[in-house]
C-alpha cells in the first residue's frame, strides 16, 4: 500500500482514539485498489505471494478490460480510490503508460510497485512520472546486497533498487520503501531505516510475511519477536515516517503510547535492534530517542490509517479475480464478470471484513477490535478462517 496523496489525506481525521479515519464510508467503495498487472518477473523472491513467473500469462486482463476497470473507479466520484499497478513486475507490461495515462485522465491517483531489475531505469522512472504516476514503491529487505539478493534470489537486484530509488526522486515521484519482515531479514531493519532515509523516501512500508504463495510459517517471526519489532518501529517512526502491512497491532501500539512500559516488557530482539541501530546510524537513534520522550501517545508519528484486507483495500489478480488483499487469497468475484465497484459493495465475504463484531477468538474480544481488527491475512493463513484471530499477534494470549 502507497501513502495518499495530499488531496486525499485532506479527507481524513484523526479520531479520538488516535487513528485516521476517512471522511467517507468505506462501505460504499474502496480507499486503495491494487491490480496485478502481470505475474511475470525476473526475481525469484523467497516469500513472494504471487508466484512469479518468467512469462507472461496469455490470460492477463487486456488493456480495454483494465481501461474499464479504472473507468468503473473514476466513476465513483470523489474522493477516487487510489490505484497502485504492481505484479509480478508491472514494468513487464507494454501498455504501462498508457494505463497509467488513462487513469490519471479520468481524475485517479495513479501510483506503481516496480520490481527492482534493470528495467527500472531513470528514463523508464521518468516516463512514468510523465505519464502520470504520481508515487512508486520499492523493496528492499537488507540492509547489504548480500541479505537483499539473497532473499530476492538475483545477485545485484539492491544495486538496481537503490538506483532506482534514487532516480524515482529524481524524477520527482514520491518514493515509498517496501520491506519484508521475516526470520531472514529482520535483523537488517536498523540499516534499512538508515538506507530510507539516506533515499529520501517519503515513507517506509514494513511488510509482516504471510505464510501464502512461497513463503511458509517457518520465515514469519513469532508473536513475541513481533511485538519486539512493532515497539522498535513505534520508537524509531519520529525519525522515519513508516507504516505496517499486514501488522494492524501496530496501531494498539501507537494507541498505547508512554503506558506501554507498564504492559511491555522488551525482549532480546528489541534490544538487538536498538543496538545495532546505535551503531550503524547513532544520529537517528538519538534523534528517535529524544522524540519517544515526549507524553503524546503519538509524539511526531504518523498516526495509523485505520483500514485494512477487504476494508477500504482490495486486491484484483492479473486475470481479473477480486480478493481482499494478495495476501488473502479468497476470490469473491471477478472483474470480468461484474464491476468492480460492485463487486467490493456487494461481496458478503468483504462486508463482513468490515464488521468488527464479526471477528473471533481473541480478535473478536480485543479492546482494539474496531481500531486493529488483526490482520486478516494473517488469520486465514494460520487458522483457513478470514474472520478467526491473528495468531502472529501476542497481546489477550495465556
């Protein structure tokens, strides 16, 4: 998920509670909308949800079918939902810019997930900001090219993500970091906070992995080593603006603010971190030190955006299927057969994603059901039940 643009973040409002809600009914349409362009991509990542594939597959959407996609969205009004491309690698498509195009016409916000390969060059970056892109996202899970290509499976991909990250600012898109979370890799987020700082991006996305497509439970981090991380994220997010994906806790964490010592006790990853962060960039953890010191439950952190899997998100795979994330690989319909707007109003699957009180287990009895709600992701992957409890987060167990 991409940040939003100004614009939209002027139909926002932070509640009482602390979190940003929008100033529309996620009920009646989405906030973000992102289409799988392709699966085709020349990385091989150990975790990746869609499977990749060096070819294209001959059923992809068809331009004509997405241009009614995005038709079907700008037809909603405003606010529109923003629209990210990814893949796969979403620069595998001949028809990028022209979709891109079409969409920012018709008044949407129009932003690209890139994979870091050679194809991300300065001119390909500057095409699509001509074109009308307003934002990219890139990975980057290591904060060396050893743990980055590794994990990617393709030596050089974070020399040609960190070029390209720098071209994409360059060319005066917004720049948004995506990092995978997982037992490989969580050891390299000090250097990764440094490195997106160091790019100038304007927000950092910490992924949680979800045991679906390669990746399995063996690379997700335990609930204990979880909150570890989600208590370094909160202290060191008054140095770099960052967001969760797929960790909802993260907003029980910002809600709990200064009170947290009391009801957390850190574990060895959370000092691990913070010292390696000592280490590799003593500015920014003086400078997160000095702003965790302040009483405000927020400080100068982002407060989070309350949505998530199937509210105010949805997902549409490359042949045109409609989940409620890529990462919840439930199909409620199909783009090819009905609009998409319909799709997202009527599915009985989505609207009850949107109702708390239809949670179970712990989620279901949580005090932070309606600003969390679990990942949902998470929940079906571990337990096949959309609506069953978040077993990556530790808070309500034993």
């Amino acid at each position: 998920m991409i940040e939003p643009t100004v614009s939209t973040i002027r139909k926002e409002s932070i509640s009482s509670a602390g979190v940003r809600r929008l100033h529309f009914d996620i009920s009646s349409r989405p906030f973000l909308v992102l289409v799988e362009l392709t699966r085709s991509c020349s990385l091989a990542c150990r975790h990746c949800r869609a499977e990749s594939a060096p070819l294209r597959d001959p059923n992809e959407l068809r331009t004509e079918e997405l241009e009614g996609v995005l038709d079907d969205l700008a037809s909603l009004g405003a606010p529109r939902p923003r629209v990210v491309f990814s893949g796969g690698d979403p620069l595998r498509r001949p028809d990028l810019d022209d979709l891109i195009r079409y969409g920012a016409r018709r008044s949407l916000s129009m932003a690209v997930s890139p994979a870091g390969t050679p194809l991300a060059s300065p001119e390909r970056l500057a095409a699509l900001r001509e074109a009308g892109a307003g934002a990219v996202s890139l990975s980057i899970d290591g904060y060396s090219p050893e743990t980055h290509d590794a994990f990617r499976r393709v030596g050089g991909s974070f020399g040609w993500t960190v070029a390209a990250g720098r071209s994409a600012v360059a060319a005066g898109l917004r720049l948004q970091i995506n990092t995978t979370v997982s037992n490989e890799t969580v050891s390299d987020l000090p250097g990764i906070a440094k490195l997106v700082n160091d790019l100038g991006a304007g927000m950092w996305s910490v992924f949680f992995v979800v045991p679906v497509g390669r990746a399995d439970v063996t690379q997700a981090l335990s609930p204990d080593n979880t909150e570890d991380v989600l208590h370094f994220l909160h202290d060191i997010a008054t140095v770099v603006t960052l967001k969760t994906t797929e960790a909802p806790a993260y907003r029980r964490v910002i809600l709990e603010g200064s009170q947290k010592r009391s009801r957390w006790h850190p574990g060895p990853l959370y000092d691990k971190l913070w010292s390696d962060l000592d280490g590799i960039w003593p500015e920014g953890a003086e400078r997160a030190r000095r702003g965790s010191d302040q009483s405000a439950p927020s400080g100068h952190r982002r407060a989070p955006l309350s949505v998530g899997d199937g509210r105010g998100v949805v997902f549409v795979s490359h042949t045109g299927d409609v989940q409620p994330s890529g990462f919840l690989p439930c199909v409620v319909g199909n783009v090819r057969k009905q609009p998409l707007s319909a799709i997202y109003t009527q599915s009985a699957l989505l609207r009850s994603l949107r109702d708390p009180t239809r949670l179970a287990g712990r989620c279901g009895s949580c005090e932070y059901a309606t600003s969390c709600g679990g990942s949902r992701a998470q929940a079906f992957a571990r337990t096949g039940d959309p609506l069953g409890e978040d077993k990556s987060c530790p808070y309500g167990a034993g």
